[in-house]
C-alpha cells in the first residue's frame, strides 16, 4: 500500500462543475502539498498545508490531521485547469523536505 | 527572481553512454532534491542535497547514479552507463529551508526528459 493514496485516478468534467480531489496518508507528517503537472510536464506548487483550509482563486484546499485526509478543490471549473494534481507530503521522519508523492488524479474540464 | 532551471530540456542517449543533468536553485536556495517520474508513473524521492553536502540519498539506485551540489555552479545529477529504463523525467526542486523552519514550498524545474535509445 501506498504512503499516498489519491482518488479518483482519472476525473472528467464539464465547465463550470465543482470538482473535488483527495488524498490519503499513512505516516505523520508536517506538510501536505498540492502539485499541479501541466500536460507539457511542468510542475507548479498550489498549496502547501500543515493544518486547516487555503484558499487562492477557485482554488481551496483542505487538511484533517487526525483523520489523515486532504482535499483540493477546485470552484467553476474550466478546461485550462485540466491537467494531474498531485498530492505530496512530508513525513515527519524524515530528513529535510523530501516529499512522498501519490500517483496523480487525471483532471480533464470539457467546455 | 528567475525560477530553478534545468538544462537541457530533453537529452537523448545511447545505451552505455553518460547523461549529465545540471539543476540551478531559485536565488538563496541552497537545499535541492531530485525527483524521477519514470513514463506512467508518479513522481519519486531520489536525493536531497545542500551546498557540498549529500543529506539523504535513500532514493537513488545504488549503482550509476551519482548526485552533487558544489559550492559554485549548478547541481549535477550523472547517470553513467545509461540503460532503457532510466528514461523518464527528472526534476529537480529547491526550497530556502531556514534553521528553525520545519516547512517550506518547494520550487520545482520545468524537468529534463531523457530518452536513452
């Protein structure tokens, strides 16, 4: 099993549907990130979490710490937000900021 | 402030030969990681890295694969005797993680995607 378990794998939508990603962990951690990879394979970093909500543009994210859950949503979805997200997070074990990543949720907003 | 680059882009190798991935951190960073994203598969932890010193290199395989941050220039990722399965994408992130601070934004590259034929 996984560290990182993000579902659903694969989302289609329409245009202006309000969408809803999660993930799930297994260790403690000290941060969650949410990571959005562009179909051309850039990677830009959304949110970082420790604890509570945030909140940029259509974009919220969430964390539960006890019930080792985030959740990113997305408000009025368009067809530019399709794209994978990415869901990472540190383990308090280890050394650094090194990031344990899920495996992607396939995000494609149709107009 | 430019953003953590990476070159080349896209590099393509022949079986046995040597790749060399170089990786500038954003402007006061000094902490990188390397990460691979073999094709169809998530991104994984390879080695983290500060000015001069290799903290953790639990992800990387143990042989070919070497890493180092010198006190000048970039960072470099070395593949030597390349093989088929090292093809994939390798990003490299920094973050400024300052003592005392647990939790930083990692800043990621746009990737090098190597192809060895």
């Amino acid at each position: 099993k996984n560290e990182v378990e993000q579902s659903p794998q694969n989302l289609t939508a329409q245009e202006g549907e309000f969408i809803t990603i999660n993930c799930s962990y297994s260790v403690g951690i000290s941060a969650l990130h949410w990571l959005q990879q562009h179909p051309g394979g850039g990677i830009v970093s959304l949110f970082m979490l420790s604890s509570g909500k945030k909140k940029h543009g259509r974009l919220i994210a969430t964390i539960n710490i006890q019930e080792k859950h985030s959740s990113l949503h997305i408000t009025a979805s368009h067809p530019r937000d399709s794209a994978v997200y990415i869901c990472a997070v540190r383990s308090r074990e280890t050394s650094g900021s090194r990031l344990t990543f899920g495996e992607g949720t396939q995000l494609t907003v149709n107009p | 402030n430019a953003g953590v680059m990476q070159n080349p882009r896209h590099l393509v190798r022949r079986r046995g030969q040597e790749a060399r991935l170089r990786c500038s951190p954003m402007k006061g960073h000094s902490h990188v990681y390397w990460y691979r994203q073999l094709p169809e598969e998530g991104l994984k932890f390879m080695v983290y890295l500060q000015k001069e010193n290799i903290i953790d290199e639990s992800g990387m395989p143990k042989e070919r694969f070497s890493a180092e941050f010198p006190k000048e220039g970039p960072s470099i990722l070395r593949i030597q005797q390349v093989v088929r399965g090292d093809s994939a994408a390798y990003f490299c992130a920094s973050s400024p993680l300052y003592e005392g601070q647990s939790t930083d934004t990692q800043y990621f590259g746009p990737g090098t995607r190597l192809t060895v034929l």
